[in-house]
C-alpha cells in the first residue's frame, strides 16, 4: 500500500506545475480537487490513522509557509498546495519536502540567472541581502514555486528509495 500512497501526492505537484508554469498561478480549483484526492488516498492507504497524519502534516505545512506567503516569499497558491500536499503525506515528508524544495529553488535560480544573462543582478542582489542593504525587488527573478515542490518531492522519494524506506 506504501506505493499507491505516493501517487496521490505526485499527481497534485504534477498538475500543479502544468498550470503554475503556464500560467503562474495554482488554481483553486485544483487545490480543491487535490485536496479531496488526498483525503480519498490517505483513508483508502491508511484508513483514519492516515487521516490523522495527514491531518498533522497539512497543519505543519501550514505553519512553515504562512510567515513566508506573509512576508511575499512565497504565493498563496503555493501554501494552498503545500496543505493538499500534506493531507495526502506524513509531517516528516513534508518539512523534509520543503526544505528540500528550498534547495532546489536556489539551484534554479541560480542556473536561470546564468541561462538569462542575469549573474551580474543575482550578485548584486546577493550582496545586498548579505549587507542588509535595501533591494530593488524588480529586478527580483520569479520562479513557479511548485517545479522545486516536484523536484523534492522527487528527490524525497528516490533517498527513500535507496534507503529501503518505500
């Protein structure tokens, strides 16, 4: 059952991606839709236990990205997945998720800047977060938060994976 567990939660970063990278937006609809597939998948896995952990893992999920999305680090939409996401997963697959995810938002940019021709403003901006100077938030590179979502999600499974946890 461990398996099927994993497929709810791909499918809601998948469609996610198909529509942030479009369009670059989450929209309420799919959350909802994810969030009716999570709770089908984590009750048929795991009966009410699984309910309840995913529970737990939503409210996490909430609480990590809520100071984030507050602060504009982060889309609304992004918190809204991050809870579906949650209802259909464990607490620790989440704050391990996002962390990961994290890292993976900083390989992007950092490889986009390059590909764009934009190192020079990625480094002046670094330097300025460093020094606590003001930034010019124009020049700040957008990145569809649910692609780094899917690439932890991704790498969570496969370190799972080799470590015989799945």
């Amino acid at each position: 059952m461990i398996e099927w567990s994993l497929l709810a939660p791909t499918i809601i970063l998948l469609g996610a991606v198909i529509t942030d990278v479009r369009n670059h937006k989450i929209y309420n609809k799919w959350v909802m839709v994810s969030i009716c597939l999570a709770l089908i998948s984590s009750f048929l896995c795991f009966k009410f236990a699984g309910l309840q952990q995913g529970a737990l893992a939503a409210g996490l999920a909430l609480l990590l990205t809520l100071p984030l999305v507050i602060l504009g680090a982060l889309g609304a939409g992004d918190m809204k997945l991050l809870f579906a996401f949650g209802l259909a997963q464990t607490y620790s697959a989440v704050f391990s998720v996002i962390v990961i995810s994290f890292l993976w938002a900083g390989v992007l940019g950092i490889v986009l800047s390059i590909v764009r021709g934009r190192s020079r403003i990625l480094a002046e901006n670094t330097l300025r977060l460093l020094t606590a100077q003001p930034r010019d938030e124009s020049t700040f590179q957008k990145l569809p938060f649910s692609v780094p979502l899917l690439l932890a999600w991704i790498t969570y499974i496969l370190l799972g994976l080799k470590q015989g946890a799945f």
